[in-house]
C-alpha cells in the first residue's frame, strides 16, 4: 500500500496524479484536517505531526510514505528519515529537478506557504542543481483558504492570485513552481495571471512521476505493494468540506474514515 499524507485537503492533487501515474495501485490517505494549516506552525510542530502521520499510515499498512505536504517535505525529512524506516518520498526535489530542466532563462519563481518559503529548501536545491539560477520566492497564505473554500474561479481569487505573482514577475520569471498541494487546484488562474510565457511546474505531478519511477527501478519494493485499487482516506476531522471539494478534486465519492487523533 501508498500511503500518502498531507496537512488536509491538498494532498488529493498528489493522489490523482498519482492513480493516473499507477493505476489499480492501493493508497491510503490521511489528510491532518483537525490539525491544519501546517504553513503557518514552526519547524518542530511540523515534523511532530509529519512521523505521527506516517506512523499511522504504517500501522495501517502503508509500505512507502509519499509526504505530499510540501511544508511538512521543506521542514520534516531530517526527522521523518531518522524515525521512520519505510522508503519516503517527499516533493521538493522531483519539482526543482523538473524546473531546471524546463527554464529557458534560469529565472525561476516559487510560491509556498510561509513555512516553506522561510526556509529557503527550494532556493538551495534549485542553486545546488544550477548555481547560476536566480530564484524569487514568495510565500502567499491566502491560496490555501481560497481552495479549502472551494473558490476555485472567482474574480475574488483572480484578484488575490495577480497580487501574490507580481513581486515574481516584475522579476520576469521564465517558470513558477507551485510549491502547495493546494496551488494546483487553482492552475488555470495561475496559469492565466502568470502569463502564457511561464511554465508551470505543478508539483502534484512531479512526485508522481518520481514515484513511478522510482518503483520501476526497484521491483523488489513495487512487488511489496497491492494492486487491488483499494483506495482509503483518514482524517483527523471529518467535515462536509472535505468531502464536497475532494469530490470535486478525485471526481468520485469518497468514503472518510476517522483517523481518532
Ligand atoms: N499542504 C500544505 C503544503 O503543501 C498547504 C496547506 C497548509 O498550510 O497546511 O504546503
């Protein structure tokens, strides 16, 4: 079993990319719905509930842990790779790898929550790979309360995405990573004010990619997972919320179980 997590609802645009990178694959979800927004808690609180989280999905069976969260991958790998013993993958690194490779100019913007900005993951890693690469950062807090709305397209949002990209684009980015699970959720308006030169690098799709590829590299591990299409999501809060936009985002019901923490 995949056993993914994220701070709440944005996890599920890592899971849709990933039934259609491995179809019939099992997953199991757990969106920390009673304990989010993680973008806006310190380092310590984060990686505290990133191993929690990926115990729990253990427990339940999970024989890799795929940490959608892109807050919990910027602040909690060092603790999750000391507590946990299951292959783990985070998103940073498949979305920075991505990036480089489709920048024309090496201007290279990213947008996050403030965890992730302030610390800098994206910066380093994008230099390390390109020492060269200017990168411009911002964090914009107010995207995840507009997709956990379900404000997915009105002029409201439109109006909040242009304010949060200017600071990158007077900076004439050539490519912006969506450094947020919720972020892809609002890509035709992010698309739309960022301008038809930038590329978008959705992050979502990047794991995706690295986790299939990863596993047709190493048949052994892939052999360890079921292929029954099971599909389970946890919570930590179960709302009606949830359920509408998860809907909205996977295109099918979803049964939620309580997670009972
Ligand atoms: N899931 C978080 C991320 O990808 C966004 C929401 C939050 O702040 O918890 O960074």
């Amino acid at each position: 079993m995949i056993g993914i997590f994220d701070s709440g609802i944005g996890g599920l645009t890592v899971v849709r990319a990933l039934m259609k990178a491995l179809p019939g694959y099992d997953m199991l979800y757990f969106g920390d719905t009673a304990r989010t927004p993680y973008g806006t808690k310190s380092a310590d609180t984060i990686s505290a509930y990133a191993v929690q989280n990926s115990k729990f999905l253990i427990q339940r069976g999970a024989r890799v842990i795929v940490v959608a969260c892109n807050t919990a991958s910027s602040v909690a790998m060092a603790s999750l790779r000391r507590r946990i013993s299951v292959p783990i993958f985070e998103v940073v690194t498949p979305a920075v790898s991505a990036a480089i490779e489709v920048s024309s100019g090496g201007r290279i913007g990213v947008i996050g929550t403030r965890a992730t900005i302030n610390s800098g993951i994206y910066e380093r890693k994008l230099k390390a790979l390109q020492p060269d690469v200017r990168v411009y950062s911002a964090a914009c807090p107010l995207l995840v309360p507009l997709v956990e709305e379900g404000w997915f397209s009105q002029p409201e949002t439109a109006r909040i995405v242009k304010k949060c990209l200017l600071p990158l684009k007077v900076r004439q980015i050539d490519t912006l990573i969506l450094a947020c699970t919720h972020y892809p959720l609002l890509k035709a308006v992010i698309r739309r004010k960022a301008g038809r030169r930038v590329q978008i690098i959705d992050s979502s799709l990047c794991l995706a990619s690295a986790v299939h590829a990863h596993l047709q590299a190493d048949p052994l591990l892939d052999g360890r997972l079921g292929r029954c299409g099971r599909f389970t999501v946890y919570v930590s809060d179960i709302t009606a919320q949830f359920r509408n936009i998860a809907r909205q985002t996977l295109h099918r019901r979803v049964a939620l179980q309580p997670a009972g923490f």
